[in-house]
C-alpha cells in the first residue's frame, strides 16, 4: 500500500500537543482590524486548542502525527 499523504495546509496551521490535542492560531488578525476591540485582537495573539470535532477533522488531514 503506498503512503497516506499529509495536506500541506494542515501542517503549516496546526501541531499537536504531547497527549495529542490540536493547537491552532485564532483568526482574524489580517484585515478590518479597526472594527474589532482591543481585547478581540489581544486576545487572538495566542494559540488555542481546537474542540473536538475540529480536531477529529483536523487530524483525518495528518495521518501520521499524533
């Protein structure tokens, strides 16, 4: 059986914690940043863990992580 390929985009966005949880950046910090409050842009400087089902969805792209 040949390998199971990783999607690109999915290794370049997320890692994966040492117990297998998925961290991902929060969005919108790109554009229309003067409608949002600071706290909303402070806030998403940090990474996050992704729920659940996002990171059922997210680990179907990397099947070899963990």
């Amino acid at each position: 059986m040949p390998k199971m390929k990783t999607k690109s985009s999915a290794k370049k966005r997320f890692k994966f914690t040492a117990k297998g949880k998925v961290i991902a950046a929060a969005a919108g910090l790109n554009h229309f940043l003067s409608r949002r409050s600071q706290k909303m842009k402070r806030n998403a400087r940090r990474t996050g863990i992704l729920c659940a089902t996002n990171a059922r969805m997210v680990k179907s792209y990397m099947p070899y992580s963990k």
